[in-house]
C-alpha cells in the first residue's frame, strides 16, 4: 500500500510539474509579444527594408491593398561590371546608405518605444521606500535630566492598481498604437521616395551619356559635311563663305559634346545625393540603349487611382494619424471621471533606543495597509473642456489633411499616367523623325556631292538629325522616367529583396 501511494505523489507531482512548465512558456510566449516588453518587434527590422504588419502580431494596422498593377517593364538583375551598376543595384545601395532612410527609421523605432510606454499603465506599480535615522532628545524628570537616544529604520513596500479609469488607458494605448503605423508607413514611403530619385537618377546618367554619344556622333557628322565642302571648294564648285559655315557647324557640335560631358557629371552628382555617398565616388551605369522600354502600363487610370488610394503609404500613415487624433479625443472625455483602484503597503519599523545610557531596547514592528481609492477631480477650471475641444479640432484638422491627401494622390497619378502616354507617344514620333531625318541627311549629302544641292541645304539636313539625335535620347529618358513616376504616384515601387 505504501509504494503505490507513494507511486501516486510521485504522478501527481510529475502532473503539477508539467503544467507548471506549460504556464510557464504560455506566459514568456505571451510577454514575447506585448509592444512593452518587446516594441522593436513592431518597427521595420532594418533601415533599408519596408515594414510589413504581421498577421497575428499584437499590432495589424494596415489599409485594405490591391494587387499592384501588371507592367510590362522586365526587372533587369542586380549586377555590377566594374564601376558600372544596374538599377536594382543602386537601389539596394541608395536603401543602405542614404541618410534619409534612417531617421525615419529610428522615428518609427521611438513611436514603438512610445507605445510599449503607453501599454504600462495596464500593470500595477510596486515601489519601495526606506527611511532611517538617528534621533536624540533631551528632556527634564523631577531631580533629573534624561537623554532618549533612538535609531529608527522602516523599510516599505507600496502597491497601487488601476482597476477602473473609463477608458483613458485605451485611448492611449490605442493613439499610441495609431501613431506607431503612421510611422511604420511614413518609413515606408520614405523608402518609396529614395528608390524612385534613385530611378530618376539613374536615368538621368543613362540619358546624359547617350547624349554624349549623339553629341560624338554629330562631331563625325558635321566633320563629313566639311570634309565634303572643302572637296567641292578644291575643285572650284563651292565658295569661301560656304567653307566657314560648314567649320562653325563643326565648332558647335564640339561646343555640343563638351555641353553633354557636362551634363553626365552633374547626373552623377544627383546620383550621389541619392545613394547618400560621395560625389567624387567612381560610379557609372550602363547606356539607356541596354534598358528595356516599357510597352504600357496593363491598368487604366481609374483603376491605378484606386490603388493608390488604397496602397499608399502617405495616405495610410495620414489614416492612422486621423485615428490617434479621434483616441486622443476620447481620452480627453476620459479625464471628466474618476480613477478607481486598489493600493496597499507593507513594511517593517525597526527600532532601537536607549534611555538616559543604562537600558537599551530593540523592536520590530510589521506595517501593512489594504485600501480601495478613487481619485475625482470635481473642478479643474474649465481646463478639461478646452483640452476636449482642442483635442477635436486637432481630428477635425487630420481629417480635412487626409481629404487634401487623397486629392493630390489622385491628381499625381492622373498626372503622372498621362505623361506616360505623352512619353510613349513622343518616343515613337522620335524613332520616326530620327528615322526620317537620317534618310533626307543621306540623300543631301550625296546631292550635294553631286553638286545638286546647297549647302544651306545640307547643313540644315545635319542640324535636324542632331536634333533627332538628342529627340530620341531624352525622349527614351522621359518615357523610363514617366513609368518610374506612375509606380511611385500609385505607391507600387518594388523594393529589392534581400537574399
């Protein structure tokens, strides 16, 4: 009968040991997800990462998203030849160096600080307080003077709890929780923004150096024309006159070239300023000739509006900030009741005397209270109406900013579709003129040749496949751009991922 009872404490205490164990990891699994013991959790991982809501997670602020609209521009690959990067490579460099990424990085770090803050006064606040001392006393007896001497200390340990406060923790936690997702989404648009100068950057490089190409390719051309006149001049079929005409086309064009040398070092410095490194740092990018040209968008625009208004990170951190306004709102009204709560003490006064030097005395006295409070403050000076009021305007101003928000969203998607049919447009027309410019230039140049034609004639022949020339380079640049512009107007840039 022994063993087997002794076999039953032996179950019964390996039974409350596992549950004890379970408690116990249900408990550290639940605290590993509260914003106040863990707030990074809540914030992007990274500063060159866009912060994505967890399902499931203490915190799911996010605005309804749409499938990003289909588009028929091929992402080239994230290499590097020498010097030479592509554009998803100067990207994962813009996003890991530029400064701007960081600050709002560590703002949306701080609003998870501020949050796990606002979730403390869930819990209950337990401080100590200890006071100790000397005390000497003189007093006169009949016959006598005797002299108290006391060493005192009272160590306490004080308790209080919140049990009821008609929802100011809420609403505080709840605008703190707002402000929190407006900072995760102002990071990410803030990402949005590097990535798309970085584009703009990247395609003003692009364009630069295949206008220094043009620019080489006119210094040939106009050197073909005077070598031309300068032919019929030695042969006595063209004057002077015509000679220096065709010399100051040469001169320009080289005025040209050095012009477009020019431009190339400044869309390096605008590329600096966007990867946030140096401006004497050696960088180039390929030619705009090796950059596939987008063939449309595959949405129209009232549904790329949509999904800017749904999907864009300004927009949604505008929203969450319109909601931590109306918290604020509600933890204003919270202030016109009361507190109620529990608090408690315990301690210990411990003590030492001696009187008049021949007795000495020692003690210890526990010290305990229990108590249930409320705190109302019945008058403040109208200050809790006002701070009512002011709260409610500040909402009233957040949504009307929203309103003003969505209104330039739409109109800079609206904008920025048009511009790229504008620009896909443009870019055929300039594949035609450069097309036709360069057969009427062949065909003045062999009549003027053949003494046919003037000079004049074929001069003006030149100027306009130079223009050709710099047509469909920057309008190439322009539609590459314009595409990059709808992506970020609509709030669907990609960003890289890391492997």
């Amino acid at each position: 009968m022994k063993f087997d009872f002794d076999k039953r404490c032996a179950r019964r205490k390996m039974v409350v040991a596992a549950i004890g164990l379970a408690v116990s990891a249900s408990g550290c699994t639940y605290f590993a997800e509260q914003p106040e013991v863990y707030p990074d959790k809540f914030a992007a991982a990274e500063s060159d990462r866009a912060w994505t809501p967890q399902h499931g997670a203490a915190i799911e602020y996010t605005i309804p998203m749409q499938d990003r609209p289909p588009s028929t521009l091929p992402e080239p690959r994230a290499t590097s030849v020498g010097n030479k990067y592509d554009l998803p490579a100067l990207i994962d460099i813009a996003l890991s160096n530029n400064p701007d990424t960081r600050v709002t990085w560590d703002q949306a770090r701080a609003a998870a600080d501020a949050y796990g803050v606002s979730r403390a006064p869930y819990y209950p606040v337990v401080s100590s307080q200890v006071s100790g001392g000397y005390e000497r006393e003189i007093f006169q007896l009949p016959g006598q003077n005797a002299v108290l001497r006391q060493w005192q200390v009272t160590p306490m340990l004080e308790f209080t709890y919140i049990l009821l406060d008609f929802g100011r923790r809420d609403a505080g936690a709840a605008a703190a929780r707002a402000q929190l997702a407006a900072a995760n989404f102002s990071f990410n648009r803030k990402l949005q923004d590097v990535v798309f100068a970085t584009q703009r950057a990247f395609y003003s490089i692009g364009a630069a150096k295949a206008a220094v190409q043009a620019a080489e390719e006119n210094v040939e051309l106009a050197k073909t024309d005077d070598d031309a006149v300068s032919r019929r001049v030695d042969l006595g079929l063209a004057t002077e006159p015509e000679l220096l005409l065709s010399r100051q086309t040469v001169a320009q064009s080289q005025y040209d070239l050095a012009s477009a040398h020019l431009l190339v070092r400044e869309a390096q410095a605008n590329m600096a300023v966007a990867l946030g490194v140096a401006a004497n740092t050696p960088l180039d990018v390929p030619n705009l000739g090796s950059i596939p040209i987008p063939a449309g968008l595959g949405s129209e625009v009232d549904q790329l509006i949509e999904t800017a208004v749904r999907s864009r990170p300004d927009l949604a951190a505008q929203v969450a900030t319109l909601d931590a306004r109306r918290a604020a709102v509600d933890q204003a009204k919270a202030q016109f009741y009361p507190t109620v709560g529990v608090a408690g003490t315990y301690g210990l006064q411990a003590w030492q005397y001696k009187y008049d030097g021949t007795r000495t005395v020692n003690a210890n006295q526990p010290q305990y209270t229990a108590l249930l409070t409320m705190n109302w403050d019945i008058f403040t000076g109208f200050k809790r109406l006002n701070d009512v009021r002011q709260a409610e305007a500040v909402r009233d101003a957040a949504g009307a900013q929203l309103e003003s928000l969505e209104v330039d969203a739409i109109s800079s998607v609206w904008r920025a579709y048009y511009e790229f049919q504008t620009a896909l447009s443009r870019y055929q027309y300039a594949k035609a003129l450069l097309s036709a410019s360069q057969e009427s230039y062949d065909a003045n140049l062999d009549t003027y040749r053949q003494g046919l034609s003037t000079i004049v004639e074929l001069l003006t022949a030149d100027r306009d496949l130079a223009n050709a020339r710099y047509t469909i380079v920057q309008s190439r640049a322009d539609l590459l751009t314009s595409s990059a512009a709808v992506a970020y107007a609509v709030g669907a840039i990609e960003m890289p991922r890391r492997p």
